[in-house]
C-alpha cells in the first residue's frame, strides 16, 4: 500500500492538475475509501493549502485560494519550464531581481537530475540582449485585469518621439510578439481594432465602464498581431496634409491625431520604398516625422523623380 506520504503528494498533484475533482474519482485514483481522501484532505489544510469540499453523494474537492502561498508541487516538465521560464524574464521591468531570486530558491530545491538539465541548457545556450524596450509589470498587470473583467480602459500613449494621446478602449488581450508585449483592443474614436505597445501605454485609473467582448479580429487575436506586425518591421510618422478619410483602407496605417488642417499617421511597411510608394499613393502633400532614413529616402527619391521630369531644364513641374 502507498505510503501516507506518498499518498498526500499524490492527491496533491490531483487536486493541482484539474479545478474540480468528484470525490468517487479521487477515491478511484488513490485506490483508498472515502474516509481516508476525507482524512488526507484536512491533512493538507493543516499543512495551509486550502480544500474546498461540496457535501452529498455527488460532493468533491476544489484546490482553493489562500491567503499565503503553500509549497507547489511540479512534476519535472513543469519544474524545467518554470525554470526556463524565470530565466527569461528580462522583458519585464521591475521582476529581474524577483525571477532571479525565485530561481535561486528553485534550484535548490530541485533533485541532481534535474538541476543536470538545466544546467546544461543554461551554459550552452546564449542569448543575444536585443535592443526591444522593458514594460513594467504594474502596466502589465492592470491591462490584463481589464481584459480580464471585461472594464474599458482609458490610457495615455506615447508615440515614436515620447508625444502623448489619450484613448479610450476596449481591451481584449494582451499578445506577446518577439521580445515586446502588445494590447488588442477595441479603439473607440475610430471604431476599428488597434494594436498598442505595452510599453509606451500610461493606464488610467480606475477603470469602467464594462462591454460586451467582441469576437476576435480574423477569428483569432495571435494570428491578427502576427499578420499587422510580422512582415512590416519599419515603423514611420507621417503628418499628411489631408483628412483622414483618405487614410481608410490602409491596413497599415493608424490616424495617431486629426484636426482641420490633417492627420498625423502610424505607418508601417517592409522597406523604406514600401512606405515610399505607399505615402506617393495617398495623393496629398506630407511630411515625415520619422524616421530620419526614410526623410531621407523621400528626399532622394524626390531628386531622381525631378531629374527624369527634367525640370532641371524647364524650370517648371507639368500640369497635373
């Protein structure tokens, strides 16, 4: 017969693997009668993890929440993914110190083998420190608990050159792409979805009111920032001298600011020539606000075109 012991851990890893367990199964899983899951169960709440019980025929167990955080239990995968996990925390500011504590505390505990594997995967694996910004984990936390309880969200945004613009949204999901973290939402000025940088967003508390969710943006929120940001990797400030009807239809392109006189974009592209055709497309004067490199392609392009009108000769442009 399996030790007492044995048997806590056993029912322990159960009550962790599923949220609700019937108490005929557990008995079935242990192989004990129901007095001793009913004995083992308040064992465990001596030892601080909170077991909720349902009476009656049909009754089981539910692992609650506590006020104080009891041991875990993990299997080895579980323990190998939580330790990688930790190492690679870097995108967060603010849990550097913390991940790196809670792995120390980890490893120590950890049998040889396991402390084998992670180690070697810690010394022959190298990590590139990439230039992406950190967001803070407050920021991260407050626009998941929005998403989380279904509360519009009103936020300041900062722009390439640090510029702030108030939104008003509806948050849905928080997608993590490469080593940035970005917000879904629903943008109520436009109507449209939007996809935000954690990192330039400044919440706004408290927040309300509630929405009804809305379905996902092409069936699926990953497979919607992934087609918006995975093959356009420039990013440029457009101010166009025109309304910003004449931005509709640009997957690529967000209006950041409109007024009487134009609109200040967001445009994205694959190259500096994408956004070049792109902005020639629009039919209206502009300026580049960034970046610099595409100013100067715009102006480059700009020369070439007037050489091969040969206005250097005429003095003038043709009529239009």
């Amino acid at each position: 017969m399996v030790g007492t012991s044995a048997r806590l851990l056993r029912l322990l890893a159960l009550l962790q693997s599923r949220r609700d367990w019937p108490g005929a199964e557990l008995c079935e899983r242990l192989g004990v009668a129901p007095r001793t899951v009913r004995r083992d169960v308040g064992r465990l709440r001596e030892l601080g993890y909170p077991v909720d019980a349902t009476p009656g025929v049909a009754g089981g167990y539910r692992l609650g929440v506590g006020a104080v955080l009891p041991p875990l239990l993990l299997d080895d995968d579980e323990a190998v993914a939580v330790a990688v996990g930790l190492r690679g925390a870097g995108t967060i500011e603010g849990i550097e110190e913390t991940a790196l504590r809670a792995l120390t505390k980890l490893e120590r505990m950890l049998p040889s083998r396991l402390r084998h594997r992670i180690s070697a995967l810690h010394a022959y694996t190298v990590t590139v420190p990439g230039p992406g910004p950190t967001v803070d984990a407050d920021v991260l936390i407050t626009l998941s608990a929005a998403c989380r309880d279904g509360l519009r969200l009103r936020f300041d945004y900062a722009d390439r050159d640090g510029a702030f613009s108030t939104r008003d949204v509806e948050p849905h999901r928080i997608v993590s792409w490469g080593r940035r973290w970005y917000l879904v939402a629903w943008d109520l000025a436009p109507g449209d979805w939007r996809i935000f940088r954690a990192d330039r967003v400044r919440p706004r508390v408290p927040a309300g009111p509630r929405f009804t969710p809305r379905e996902p943006p092409e069936g699926d929120f990953q497979r919607f920032v992934a087609g918006r940001l995975a093959f356009w990797p420039i990013e440029a400030r457009v101010r166009v001298h025109a309304p910003a009807e004449r931005i509709a239809g640009l997957t690529t392109a967000e209006v950041i600011i409109s007024d009487d006189t134009g609109c200040e974009v967001a445009l994205r592209g694959d190259s500096l020539s994408g956004l070049a055709v792109v902005l020639g497309f629009l039919g209206a004067e502009f300026d580049v606000l960034s970046p610099p490199e595409l100013r100067t392609y715009v102006a480059e392009l700009g020369r070439r075109y007037t050489r091969a009108a040969g206005s250097s000769r005429s003095g003038e442009f043709p009529e239009m």
